[in-house]
C-alpha cells in the first residue's frame, strides 16, 4: 500500500510539473513584473457622419526613461473592460490584459518579430504648407489616402521620443500603416470615411513623471505558440 501511495504521489508530482511547464511556450519568458517612470496621455474622439460625437476613448502609455520597454492601456468606459498592452523589448514578447485592473483580468503572452524591411507596410504622406501649434510644438500637416479611406496627420520634428509610445501605436494606427513615409513624432490623426464617419486621435500630454508597475509574479498567463507582427501588438 506504502508503494502504491508513493507512486501515486510522484506521478500526481509529475503531472503537475508538467502543467507548470505548459502554461510558457518554448522561448515564452517574462518578468515577474515591469515598471516604468513616465507616461503619455491620449483620446480618441468617433463622430458620426453628422460631424456627431459618439463617444470618447482614453489611452495612456506608460514607458522607462532608462530602458525600451512600455505598456498601453485603452480605457474602455467600464470597470473591467480596459485593454493593456506589455511591450517586453529584452523577451521579445507582448502581453496582453483583459479586464485589466480587475480581479477577473485574463492574461495572454505571446513572442513576436519585427517584419523585414520590404514587407513593412508604409502609408505615405502627402505634405502640405500648413503649421499648427499642439502642445507647444510646431506640427507641420500631411494628407492621405488609403482606399476608401482619407484624412491628415501632424508631425513634429521637435520631439525626439519614438512613435511606439505615441499617439500612431497606442491607438493602433501601426496595426494598419507599420510605418509613415516621413520622419517625426504623430501628434495627431484624423481618419475619415466615404460614409462620412469621421475618428480623431490626438496626444494629450507628454513625458509625463509617473512610476507605474505591473505585478505578473501570481497572474496565470497563457501562451502562444506562433510569433506574430511586432506592429500588431
């Protein structure tokens, strides 16, 4: 009997090792938690064809003075509906919340790759001669159009941050354009439809101090085997 129970004791043993190890994917890694010291603020306004206002959307990049890392959280209108984003540039992986901030959050981690250089997917601008002040910089406007789509960007040389913690990422405009046609920093975008739908994105504040962190050391994180498109993240 003494056998018996110790046998199934180490197979029980095993089994549970190797539903440890199951919950990372082969080269999945993470942190135990990530933390970061400034942050970016933006909003979303959608209008409808009318030029109405049908709702407002808050997006917050939180990234490292000393490091490469950065995380976006959506603000989705609701206890539990918000969306956040990890970017681990080290790991090479994103992780994404669901629900996240509540006790509910869903967690997901998956290793991405950067796209070859021809197969980036670039919009390409149009410049005009118009200048704007936003935030206290100079913003020169750009046109565009994309199929049935078309609208204006404003960009700054005077900022040297990059567009992975700016407005164009954090409301997934590089999901759909990689890339843009000339430098800068996006400090706002308009995208408007044949139906007459209209979305604008714009940076509400910048270089913001703020330490944030995040706790993963508890959070039951599942994996992905299949590497996806950096920009997709």
């Amino acid at each position: 009997m003494k056998k018996r129970l110790f046998f199934l004791i180490a197979f029980f043993a095993v089994l549970s090792a190797s539903a440890q190890f199951s919950l990372k994917a082969p080269k999945v890694k993470w942190d135990e938690s990530y933390t970061f010291d400034k942050s970016n603020s933006f909003k979303i306004e959608f209008y409808a064809k009318n030029n109405e206002l049908m709702r407002t959307a808050e997006i917050k990049t939180w990234y490292q003075s000393g490091g490469e890392n950065f995380s976006v959280k959506f603000f989705n209108g609701g206890k539990g509906n918000d969306m956040e984003t990890i970017l681990d540039k080290k790991n090479e992986i994103g992780i994404q919340i669901l629900g996240a901030g509540s006790p509910n959050a869903t967690y997901t981690a998956g290793g991405y790759k950067y796209p070859a250089e021809g197969d980036l997917k670039k919009l390409d601008l149009v410049p005009t001669s118009e200048t704007k002040q936003i935030l206290g910089y100079t913003c020169k406007k750009y046109t565009y159009t994309f199929k049935k789509i078309f609208g204006e960007v404003w960009i700054t040389d005077q900022i040297t941050l990059p567009n992975d913690i700016g407005m164009f990422r954090a409301c997934k405009m590089a999901a759909k354009h990689n890339t843009l046609s000339v430098p800068g920093f996006v400090m706002e975008m308009t995208t408007e439809d044949s139906g007459g739908g209209k979305t604008l994105m714009k940076t509400i504040s910048l270089e913001n101090p703020d330490k944030y962190t995040i706790d993963l050391k508890y959070a039951n994180i599942s994996t992905a085997l299949n590497k996806i498109n950096y920009f997709t993240y």
